[in-house]
C-alpha cells in the first residue's frame, strides 16, 4: 500500500483528509494532540519544529506528505511573531528536508493571504505582498520549500467545513448562530473564495496522483463576500436570512491587518484537474449532505480517547 504522512492531523483539513482518504493508503498523522482517535490512522505525536521527532517519517518512507500543520490564528501571529515563524516557517523547513531525503512527494497547504487583497482575483502569476504577519510567514513557508530538491506543490487555499474537534471553521460558527437564534454579522466588504475540505480533499489526491508541481490555487471557483456566505447558508440549511447583519471589517479592532479582496483566481487548476471545484453554495449542499449522511458522525466519534474510557 502507499503510505501518507498528514501533518496537523486533528484540525480542519487533517482530520478530513485522513477520514476520506483513498484506500490505497496507509495511513499515518502527525500532531501535537496525542489523545486524537482515528480507525484506521496511526497517530504520532510530534512537535514538527523539532527535527529528531520527525524520525518516524524516515522510517516510514512515505510517498505522500500532506502538510497541513500551521499557526493560523492572524491576530495571534500579529501578537506572537516568534510563534508564528516557529510554527509556520520551521515546521515547513523540517517537513521539506525530511521529504527531500526520503524521497516523498510534498504538498503543502499555504493561503490566500500571500496576497495584499487590494484587486483580487489573484493568479498563481501574481506577485506577492503580504500585509500581516500571519501571511508573511506562511510566504516564507512557501519560499523555504522551493530550496529543497523535492517534487511539491503548494496549494493556496482557504477552506470551511465541519471540524472533528469542538471548534470551528466559518461555516460552522454561522451554523450555530443561526440554531441558536443568534445575529451573525456578516462582512459585506471582504471577498475570498471558501472551498469545502472534502473538495480540496479530492483534489489533493488528484495532485498527488498526477504529480501536479508547483503552485496551484485550489480553492472555490466562485469569489464572494462574507456577507454572501452567510446568505448562502441560511438558503441551503434554511435559516432565518433576518438573522445576518451586513456589517463592514472597518468596525472591528483587529490586532492584524486583513486584505479585502483576497479572491483566488483557479483557471489553472480547472483546467488541469478532473476535480471540479465547487463555488459556495455548491459546497455548502455537500457539507449538508454530508451531516445528512452521517459522515459528521463518523468524523468526530471518540476523537478524545477519553471518551473511549
């Protein structure tokens, strides 16, 4: 069987990635949570930052590395800048020279906010200008891998979906505010393009079985604003649309600075991936879909092994 190496493999994308793999992998996760439960993952705890802890990526000898481990959090990369270069810059730098040596073909989950966000619709040909440390860092990521002599590709994303652990992605937290009742303030004034974890799922493992290099923005075919996500949901979930607030960032008193239209543009990859990717509300049907049939419930059971107790 091939073998796969998730990095971060109890967040958002890890955990979905290792839960709707292909089964013709073996499957291995890497994350600094050891009480994490996956059926049929082996799950290593490891600090990536720390050479000697990926060890077991060496004596594994993988074929695939998914590196989905990341300091995320913007404002708290803007208040801890070590952190975040620790977390976004080394980590990188250490999967990169393990995969050089193995022999393992990298991707690498980097995002939109490489980009300035001043005119959007951004191509894999657009220059870079980060303006928050978050995206500085993971730039930097990005440019560390190209120094190694690997096969990678570095896909920019920004993805939603439903989480194995209690937290959430943006999709989620709007759920839940809508169940609740509760006002959603909505951003009219920021474009992005949100993909679902299962598309980009899909599409990883078509990059790896195609060996697709390079950069490559795998992200939703349809840019729109918060506001219109937000809309979005309360359409497909059939929620109350009086709920959203159309409310604009400038409200807010954000520690990091945030671009406006970070819109992704993925010709390219439409055109050479068989994957369709979906726009928002097309992904949002899927992500209903998949409550529907139960594959939350298989995603997020027993994933603390203290309720296995």
């Amino acid at each position: 069987m091939k073998k796969l190496f998730v990095t971060g493999a109890s967040g958002l994308l890890g955990s979905n990635i290792i839960t709707s793999a292909p089964t013709d992998f073996k499957k291995f996760g890497l994350d600094l949570n050891d009480n994490v439960v996956f059926e049929d993952c082996k799950l290593y705890k490891a600090d990536l930052t720390k050479k000697n802890q990926l060890n077991i990526i060496k004596e594994e000898q993988p074929d695939l590395v998914i590196h989905c481990a990341a300091y995320v959090n913007v404002d708290g990369c803007e208040k801890e800048p070590d952190k975040a270069h620790l977390g976004n810059v080394v980590t990188t730098e250490n999967i990169a020279e393990i995969c050089e040596k193995v022999g393992s073909f990298l991707i690498h989950i980097s995002t939109d906010s490489v980009f300035d966000g001043k005119k959007g619709n951004y191509s894999e040909e657009d220059a870079t200008n980060p303006i928050n440390v978050y995206g500085k860092t993971k730039l930097e990521a990005e440019k560390a891998i190209q120094n190694y002599n690997l096969d990678y590709c570095i896909a920019r994303t920004n993805i939603y979906g439903w989480n194995k652990l209690d937290k959430y992605s943006i999709a989620e937290w709007m759920i839940n505010r809508f169940e609740k009742n509760e006002e959603i303030p909505a951003f009219y004034d920021t474009i992005f393009s949100p993909i679902l974890v299962n598309n980009l799922t899909r599409a990883l493992f078509e990059i790896y079985e195609k060996k697709i290099t390079g950069i490559l923005h795998t992200a939703g075919s349809e840019k729109c604003s918060k506001y219109d996500f937000a809309n979005y949901i309360s359409e497909v979930f059939n929620f109350d649309t009086n709920l959203i607030k159309k409310t604009s960032i400038e409200t807010l008193n954000l520690q990091a600075k945030r671009g406006k239209n970070l819109g992704l543009n993925t010709k390219k990859a439409q055109k050479i991936l068989d994957t369709k990717l979906l726009n928002a509300k097309q992904g949002l049907e899927e992500m209903k879909a998949l409550k529907e049939e139960s594959y939350v419930k298989k995603l997020k059971i027993a994933w603390n092994k203290k309720l296995l107790l």
